[in-house]
C-alpha cells in the first residue's frame, strides 16, 4: 500500500506539469496530442482523490457527481465521437489484461468488451485507491456495487483511455459471470421520503411529517446506508466478539435476545451530514446534499453491550489495555471489504453509555434497512458508529482502521481544504454538537396577516446525553428572541448526562405589525450550555459534517384582498 | 417566608402606583411630599431584587453599584442636605426599634446612632429579602460584611428614611459591641492581580500572565470569594459527611490525608462570570465585571470524594434515592449562612469523575485564598460548585438549596429581564461550554510593520473533559481563519471524557500586506466538536454568565518611521 501511494505520488507531479501544459494550450486546439487530450481535466488530483474517496464508500456520490458532470459537459463533445469511431483497435486476451495489475506494469481493466488503460485515471479517481482493486479485471462488478458510475459523462471520461478490445472468447466469459444489481434485494421504502442516493440508499423524511410525532415511525426515520442492504437468515446469525481474554463469543439471535436482560432506550441518531446542503450554499463540499431531516428519534429494545463484554470476558483489567470496541457490519463491497467503526471503550462498558446491542425500533422487529437483525445503538454518538446488519464486535487497543473512522466524518477548520487536509490531526467524530432546525413553517411558506399569529416547530438535540435546556425562537432574524416551549420527555425527566433523546419545541407568537417578511431563526441549548454557533461560514469544513448554525426560515406575510 | 413574599407583592403593587404618580411629576416640584420623595427612584422594584440579589451574596458588587451611585448622583443633592439638617427628630430605644421586625409592623433599622424606617425600601433592596435578617437592629455588623454598601450614595438613599434617633445609652451597648472588618485577616495577596472587588476578594491575574505558563502560580491564580475567608485551625478542623445509611462520617485533616489515596489531577477551573465585562458592552449585567482572566489552571492533590463517599457507606444502592452531593464552606455570612453548592452524584461517584477533596495546589498547602485546608475541585465543571474551606458534604436528593446554586449561576435567554426570570426555569450550570480567549497581544496594541509578522497566544477549555481539539485563528475578523498550535497536555493524551485542563495555543501569522489595522478573533473547537458562538449579543443573559463568544482584538499596524 505505501509502494503504491509513493508511486502515485510521483504520477502526481508528472501530471501537474502535463496539466499545465495543457491549461496554456486552448481546449479546441487540434495540435495537442490525443494522450494530452486525456488530461484536459483540470489537474486537482489530490483534491479528487481525497475529497472523493466516499465515493467508492458510498458517501458523497451525487454531488460529486453532480461536479464531474458538469466538467465533462463543458469537454468538446466531438473529442469522444472522435475516439469512439477509432479505427480498428487491437484485440487483447483477458490473460493478457490480467497481467496490467500494477502501476509499473499499467493498470487495465474491461468495461463491455472493451480495454481499457486507465494508468493515468488512477490518482484522479474520485474513489481513490480502491480503483485498483478492479485492475486487471471487469469493471462491472463494481460498478453494479457504485451505481453512480452509470453516467453518461462517466463513460465518455472511460472512453478516452480505450486501448484495444477483449477477445471474443474473454468477453463471453465474462459476460457467463455478469453480476446481477447488489442493490436488487435492497427493501421496498415509503414513498414519502425524499431520496438523496438510491444506491446507496439515502433518504429523509420531510420536515413537516418529522416533527409530527416524537417518536419517529419506523418507515419515514431517515436512511442512511453505505452499501447494499445485506440478506442475513436470522436462523444462521451469528455475532462474533473478539478481543477478550476469554477468546471469541459466539451468539445466536436468539442466545442474544435470551441470555441478556432486554433494555430500552429512547434515543435520536442524527447523521453527521445532517443539514449539509446549508454548508454546500457557502461553498461545496463533498458529500450527500442532506436538508434538516437526517435526524430521526425511535425507540430502541436490545442488550446492552456493557452486558455482553462482560459474559465475554471483559473485565476492569480489559481497561488497562484496551481502548476501544469496534463493530463490523455484515453490509459489504465486491472487496468483501465491511462497513466498519468504533466507539470509546468507556462509552462501551459504562452503566450510564446505554450501548445497546438492539434487535427491536419501535417495538417491532428492526427493519431491514436499520440493521436486521441487530444493530448497535449508541446513544449521544453521532449515527455513523450505530453500526447496522452487527457481525463482529472487536475489544482493541485500536480505532477501527475503516475509510469511515480514518478518512471520513470528521471535523476540519474552514481553512483547510482537500490539498492541505490531514485525516489523522483530527479525532473521529463522536459525540455531536447541539442542533436545532425549523420544520415549521418552512421555508419561503407565506403566511396570512389575518392570522394574527404564527406557530413555529422544530427539533433540538444534542449529544452526549446532553439535554436540550432551552430553545430560543427569533422572528427578526437574532435581533430578538423568545423561549420555546418543550415538548417530549420533559425537562429534567432523563438522568444527568443520559438525555438520549430530542427536544421537539413549539412557539406561537403575534405577527409583528409592518412587517412583511419574517426570519425566523432558532438555536438551542444544552446542559452544559453549549450554544449553536450563529452562521455557517465558519463552522464550513470540506466534508460538510457538523451542520450546526442556527437554522432560519423566510416567511412572507400576506395580505388576504378579500377583506380589503 | 412565604408571609414575606406575599406582603412584598403587596407592597410592589402599591409603590407601582405610586412610582406612576413621581414620574409623571417633575423631580425638582416642591409640591411632592417628602415621602413620595424618597420614591423619586424609578420603580423597578422587581429588576433591583431579584437582579441584585447576588450582592448580599457577595457578587455584583462593584457593577450594580456602580448603576445604583449614578442614579443616586442624578438626584436632587439639595434634597439630602435638607434631610440631614432636618431638625429635631424624635429619640427611640432599642426595644422600640426592636418592635419593628416585620413588613406589617413597619422594618425599622440603626445604623450610627440614627434609626431608619426601611419598609418601603425592603422591596427594592438590591440584596433582596436579607435586608430583612437586619429588622429591628444595626445595620453595620452586616456592612462590615459588605463593605459595598459603604458608599456615599448609599448613605444618602439611607437618609432618606430617617424617622429618629437611637438613644444615647442604646446608641453606647451598640458601641460597645460594634463589629471588627470581617475581612481584616484575609490574606496578603500579589500585586500584580485586577482587583474587581476587595471584600469580598475578587481578582484575577494579567492576561499576559495568564499564558506565561501551563500551570498557573498559586499567588495569581484568579481568585473569586463570595465571602471573608475563615481562618481555619488545621488542627481542630473536621470534615463531616452526611446523608448516608452510616450517619455521620467525621474525618481530621490528618485522616482525610492518610486514610485515603492521594490522587493528583490537573484542572482549570472558571468562573461562570469570566469574560462578563464583554456582556456588559451590549447590556448591563448584574456582576463583577471580569476580564478574560478568570479561568486559571493548577495541579490539585487529595483524596478523591468517590473514596471518601466509599468509606461513608456509600454503595450502589445510594443512587437508588440520592441524586446529589452538596458542599457546605466553612466561608459564612453575620447570619451564620455558609457558602454552598451542589454537584450530580454521578459526577461525584464516578472513577471518571475524579472529583477531589484537595488538600494540595501546585504541590504545596492550598492557600487560604484557595480554601485552606481543604476544597473540592470538580474538574470541568464552573468554579461555583468547587466549594472552598470546605466543612461539610452531603448525600441528598435535593441538590443543594443555597443562594448560588438556586438563584445564580443559571444562564436565561436574551429575551429574559429582571421581571420575568424565573430561576427555577433553568439547571445550575455544572459543566461549561467551550471557551478560549487571546491573550497576546492585547486590544489596542500596536505591532510594527517591520516585524512582519504577529504571534497571537491564548488559552482554550471546555467543560465536561471534553478536551480541545482545535483552535481557528483569523486576522481579519472571521473572514479567513488558520489553525493555532496546541501546547501543553497534548491533543489525545487525556482519556476520552477527561481532559481536565485547558491548552494554551499559539499562531504565528505574516502580517497582511495592506492592512493597517487586525482584527485578530479565535475560537475554539471541543472533542464533542462543539464551537463558540460568533457573537455577544444572541448569547448575553441578565447575569452575565457563560460569555463564550469568539474572543477578538483589534491590532493596530504601524509603519516605523524611522527606516523610511
């Protein structure tokens, strides 16, 4: 691995000349060699490869997409019709494709009975590294993993690289073991949610419906998966946990839901993208283009962790050197590679965490897209380390070394930028800030002078077990505020420090005369006072996670004319 | 008390109309009578009580009568000299003056020979009800206590309730037993320390200073006493710890530092009210008007409260009905009234929690200043609750019912005035919000163009072990920002939840080319990635607390003339 980042490090700076090279050279000119013409992208390597390495992960992928669209729709679209009517190309045998692994050796692969030389692709590829799992081979399998590749523009930037064709023979081959869509057995979904990634899927609910109840329906709680929903025979389940003194425990579903007293806990799982599209208004980042709803609040039934470390063997000398507990989820890429994060050993193990290892959302059975069978539940911990479809619990003196704990979902200055960013000086998001947002009225929604009044609602959480203290409503924009009413669960009613779930909140307040447009703004409190921060711009970080400015709406106020 | 309320709310009510009538008269009419002369004070009867209720607990001194000696200025001074040079009042005894204790007998008080009828000033009083433990006696024993109330204007609303004089053998007794300055064995204290209030002692240390080193010297460690510091004989002290099945656990100095383990933590510790002053820029609040130098961190050495818990029969089955600990100081008012305050039992019982019984600052003797001979220290949680000269711990079900815990130290909306605070609406603070501040350079200071660049120090903490893990740094305001380095401790080397004290940081920055002034802001970043609010004024509430904005300076840049 670190031969190959040496060696994309050197295709790096050769690139940057070649790239400014061409930028002098105008992009119609017919001088410039048809290799040149493979770079006419402008040459921010570093930035693709990082910023789009949730790509491959699943994250990020429609806006990003959404970015190199448009680049390719602003290339000379008669370059492509030029390189797909090319002559007769030679013909390859897929053995011979199969010996293009390696960087030193140039990198193949096939896509439809077409080779393709993409050497010079691999350190701009928006997924990163993980192209080169597919050296040598197919593209397909993994393309039918990442349905964000089947694009237009993302085959006409393949068929600049094409070098010959795979033989007749190869091609049927290949075509015999043509993988069917990963995501075919993924679960039907309420058509109520507004879908952000099909596959993955990503969807959340609308605000209004969101707010509408405390505990959020099952069905319209947001979705936020990584990879194919995975198929799992309850019959067959089994959890792994490892790490301990006393070798790997292994449950059955049943020996879970059995042999552990079943606990309850009522907690909200935000994703760490959760109100994203405000900071992509600023300035882009990468990720799923999420509005104020990737926050839902359900009921969660299951064993407690602590309970199953300890029947595992974990006692207070696992303490002296372990640190933290890694899940793996069974959802996996074409690698065989698994969605993967941990948690704080203390967060684990402690009577006050409520880790639970769930098997029930609201009382029913979990749902298919949230886990089924088990999932962990980590209340106060922002949702990407609830890890879903649990296989494998890991006691380490480690973080999960998983893309998702390492490279992804953490916070970064709003001056750092994908050529100056460093994964490692940042800790993995954990325990999440104090939120708030306005689900009603929405905005730009008007509302009638007439009425006199108008009701706000929102949601407010925080995490850590942090209860929301106060929530402060304004109608001018922050010059004023008042004080929301609470609702659900009541103040005071959770344990210090274990106030898992939101604060819904409500204020109705008189239309202030002469005015014709509202903004209303909303920021919450915490237990230990923490405050939102006033505006988005410099919370920005280039991956859009920690969303969490005061939210605002415009509201018109109309004059009804038929009481004129 | 409840009695007291009540006839209070009468009176409130009455005065209101009467207040009416002055303030639609001019205030030099001779046509007003005397009486209604001494209401020619704004009636803002409710706002002086609750909002200056902290001044018979010993906060707010300074500010609110700096508020109060303005208004007095504005009256007519002629008015006073009148009153004093009024003629032959009648002479009473003692024991009249002692008939007059309650609101319905009229509140009668003495005060050098002269008596005064107060009852219609007990509603406005800035103290609140407490004037009352002064009914029908001397007022000096309790302005020795709060030196505060030594202050012309002061005297002169004082005279205006003159109804007579004590007789002469009275007038003698009271001579006789007149109250020595409780203050008069505090401390010596350094003279590099802001003195905010002198009795009681209130001070904190230079900014410059503060950053000189990680662990701050004892002699400027900022100091914050609500009351005279007790001298306390080591010898004959005794802690004792209630509330438990066991009963009374009484513990020597000596026993509390042999019979349990020495644990030793570093900790910062903060006043809710540091960085006050920058609220009272946008509204007045009722305070000391600290710098950004009350917060300071040190090395605290004792036994763990946990232990001591342990040892007083404390067990599991304790938390099925306790829920707090609360602190008694041996620090007490002419009442008899201790300072006190409360903590969550499981802070106080936790292994994490690393609550101390301190016995030792920066490996010496605590200082009298810090509690000899023994504290509480909570670490990451406000000053208030780390009790000082600390006699008494309770195991309760009610958090403490002190002045500080229940009506200060809480933190309201913007919205929230002196006339509709409730205290109960909000939770004592305990944990605090992320915080920092630059220290170097100071607002206001220049830097020379020659030097061509600016180092920028400052500190950085957060409540609750949350340990900072960043700090943005910008130049021009908030427009573009870079990240400080953190010094001392080291990002990741306090366990997850208890990184106890804070980090200084420093930015070393090119000055901007062009720029003739800097406007230098940090902010800082917590493990919970929670981040300061941009602004004062969304987050200013009526005590001043909990003022955590991005900390700014203004900088000016200036040419050297003499290399020109």
């Amino acid at each position: 691995m670190l031969l190959i980042r040496r060696c994309l490090g050197a295709q790096r700076h050769a690139r940057s000349a070649a790239a400014a090279r061409l930028w002098s050279s105008s992009s119609s000119s017919s001088s410039s060699s048809s290799r040149d013409q493979r770079w006419r992208h402008r040459d921010d390597g570093t930035s693709w490869k990082h910023g789009l390495a949730g790509l491959l992960a699943g994250t990020g992928a429609v806006l990003a997409y959404g970015l190199h669209r448009q680049k390719a729709e602003q290339e000379d679209k008669s370059r492509v019709q030029t390189i797909e009517k090319a002559s007769e190309l030679p013909i390859f045998t897929q053995e011979e494709v199969s010996s293009h692994r390696r960087l030193e050796d140039g990198v193949w692969v096939t896509y439809k009975g077409g080779v393709y030389d993409i050497t010079e692709f691999v350190g701009v590829h928006p997924g990163g590294d993980k192209i080169l799992l597919a050296a040598g081979g197919d593209l397909e399998p993994f393309w039918a993993l990442y349905a964000v590749h089947k694009q237009k523009h993302v085959l006409e930037m393949l068929s600049a690289y094409k070098v010959g064709e795979l033989s007749a023979q190869d091609r049927k081959k290949q075509q015999s073991v043509a993988p069917s869509d990963p995501y075919s057995s993924d679960p039907e979904r309420h058509p109520a949610l507004r879908v952000n990634s099909l596959k993955p899927f990503n969807a959340e609910p609308p605000p209004e419906l969101l707010t509408d109840s405390y505990i959020t329906p099952s069905a319209i709680f947001f979705k936020r998966n990584h990879l194919p929903v995975p198929q799992v025979d309850p019959a067959s389940y089994r959890l792994h946990v490892e790490g301990l003194a006393r070798g790997v425990l292994t449950l059955s579903l049943e020996e879970l839901k059995t042999r552990f007293p079943k606990h309850t806990v009522t907690a909200t799982l935000q994703c760490a993208g959760n109100r994203r599209s405000e900071m992509n208004k600023v300035k882009r980042v990468k990720g799923l283009n999420w509005g104020i709803a990737a926050i839902s609040n359900a009921t969660w039934s299951g064993a407690r962790l602590r309970d199953v470390l300890l029947a595992a063997g974990y006692g207070p000398d696992v303490a002296k050197w372990a640190l933290h507990v890694q899940f793996e989820g069974l959802d996996e890429d074409v690698t065989g590679t698994t969605y993967g994060a941990s948690i704080h050993l203390n967060k684990a193990v402690s009577e006050d965490g409520d880790v639970l290892l769930a098997y029930e959302m609201n009382g029913e059975e979990l749902p298919a897209d949230h886990g089924y069978p088990v999932r962990v539940v980590v209340p106060g911990t922002v949702g990407a380390r609830n890890v879903k479809w649990l296989g494998r619990i890991r006691v380490s003196a480690e973080e999960s070394g998983s893309h998702w704990q390492q490279n992804d979902y953490k916070g970064f200055s709003p001056g750092t930028d994908w050529d100056t960013v460093d994964f490692t000086s940042a800790p993995a998001i954990q325990e999440l800030p104090v939120q708030s947002a306005i689900t009603t009225p929405a905005d730009g929604a008007a509302v009638d002078r007439s009425s006199e009044e108008v009701t706000v609602k929102g949601y407010a959480w925080s995490g850590g077990g942090r209860e929301v203290v106060r929530v402060d409503v304004s109608l001018d924009g922050g010059e004023t505020w008042q004080v929301a009413e609470l609702k659900g669960g009541g103040t005071g009613d959770a344990p210090p420090g274990r106030a898992w779930a939101w604060k819904l909140w409500e204020v109705t307040a008189p239309l202030p005369a002469g005015s014709r447009e509202l903004e209303i703004v909303c920021k919450a409190v915490d237990s230990s006072y923490n405050m939102q921060p006033d505006t988005v711009g410099p919370i920005w970080n280039l991956r859009g996670v920690l969303s969490n400015a005061w939210h605002s709406v415009r509201v018109e106020i109309t004059e009804d004319e038929s009481e004129e």
